[in-house]
C-alpha cells in the first residue's frame, strides 16, 4: 500500500472513530482527548526516533496531563 493510500484510509476510520466516540460517550471527554493528538505526536518521536524534549513541550505535557485528569475528575 502506498503511504498517501494508507494515509487516506487510517484518517477516514479516525474519522469514523470519532463520530463513534461522540455517540457513544461524553463529548466533553472525547473532545479533549482527541485534541491532545499533537501530545502523542511528541511522545511517538522521543519514543521512536529518540528525539530530546525542550522545556516548552515538557511543560506542554504537563498541563495536558493535569487538564485531562482534572476533566476526567469532575
């Protein structure tokens, strides 16, 4: 499969994904969590392609993390 093709089907299926989410759950919880994608971003590249992290995006991490927990919390 070429990578643009592969490209096209995963965005259609999180699309997809995502109409599920909002049906199915909270939207105030599924909104937030779909909006931290550039967090997962920043975590696969210091995973996968061992990247170093600036003081700016530990700190973007951080108060992702507490947003999450504080709406997951109530």
């Amino acid at each position: 499969m070429r990578p643009a093709v592969g490209a096209g089907v995963l965005g259609g299926a999180a699309n997809l994904l995502y109409l599920a989410a909002t049906g199915a759950g909270q939207l105030a919880v599924v909104a937030v969590l779909t909006s931290l994608y550039p967090a997962i971003t920043v975590l696969l590249a210091r995973t996968l392609l061992g990247e170093r992290w600036g003081a700016a995006q530990k700190a973007g991490l951080g108060v992702c993390a507490a947003a999450v927990a504080a709406i997951a919390l109530g």
